[in-house]
C-alpha cells in the first residue's frame, strides 16, 4: 500500500472485525462453563436427589443415635443405664428438639417406660423396681403347722385365718 492510495474498505472492515476481536478476548470473563438452561426432567431430577439426600441425612443421624444409645444387653438393664438412657434422651430432646416417642424408638426403649423412669427420677426414687412380691424372710414351718392344729373349723370358714395370716 502506499501513501497517497487509500486503504480497501474490505481490508479496513477485515482490520477493524481483528482488533474487535483482540478487545473482547482481552476482557474478563467468567471462569467455567457458561450457564445453559435445565430442561423440565433435569430439573425434577435434581429436586428428587435432593430429597434422597436429606432422607440419608436423616437416616444416618437416626444411626448414630442408635450407636450412642446401645445398650450391652437390651434384657439386662441396671439402674445406672437406665438413668444414662434418660439424660441422654432429654439431652437430645431440649438441643434437637426431636419428639420424646422418636427418641425412645431409636433408643429400643419404649415411650411408657422412658416415661416412668423420667417420673421416677424426677420424683427423686430408684429407676427400677425388683419385679414381684418382696422377699418377708424365712418362714417358722414348725411354729406354723401349730397354728393351723389349733384353728378352729366351722361350716364355711375357719375362724382366726386372717390373724394366722398375717403373722
């Protein structure tokens, strides 16, 4: 080209289309994938594993509370356990906020009887009760076969039984 010619317009249009070119590969950009828009399938997709996600939270939450709570021996609870089992739940329950009956359920205890033993250590008594009649000692075999020889016997009762009962 030269100095007294002027330039072709294509070659102006061609240079000018470069240096365009040139500004906007200089400009900053986003980094990544450039935003596409989800389809409706993609879409439900995404919303459903995240409903499979917060159940496998909640599960593996329930599994840890088990693992907390397991006791040596479900059969075989002692006292010391057992008011372990009702810190623990109430703990759990005041920092959660989780409901007492799903608490018991992930502890293998039962609501009623969570209940009495939270009752009982409120009421400032033992947890657990031995099972059945107290024991009263041993009994006089000798002392009570002269008793029952010297009952008397009417028609339809024995008179002074509640007396020898109660002895």
């Amino acid at each position: 080209m030269q100095l007294n010619q002027l330039p072709d317009p294509q070659e102006l249009l061609a240079r000018r289309r470069v240096l365009a070119a040139l500004v906007a590969a200089m400009r900053e950009r986003p980094q990544g994938r450039s935003p596409t828009p989800l389809d409706l399938q993609k879409e439900q997709l995404r919303r459903q594993v995240q409903q499979w996600q917060k159940q496998v939270r909640e599960l593996e939450r329930e599994v840890a509370l088990c693992h907390r709570l397991k006791e040596p021996e479900p059969s075989k609870k002692t006292p010391e356990t057992a008011t372990m089992i009702v810190h623990q739940l109430q703990t759990l329950h005041e920092s959660h906020g989780d409901p007492y009956r799903s608490l018991c359920a992930a502890a293998t205890v039962t609501y009623p009887t969570f209940m009495r033993w939270k009752g009982r250590l409120g009421r400032g008594e033992p947890v657990l009760y031995k099972p059945g009649p107290k024991p009263i000692g041993a009994a006089d075999l000798s002392g009570l076969q002269a008793q029952l020889r010297r009952l008397e016997h009417g028609r339809h009762r024995s008179q002074g039984t509640t007396a020898l009962y109660e002895t």
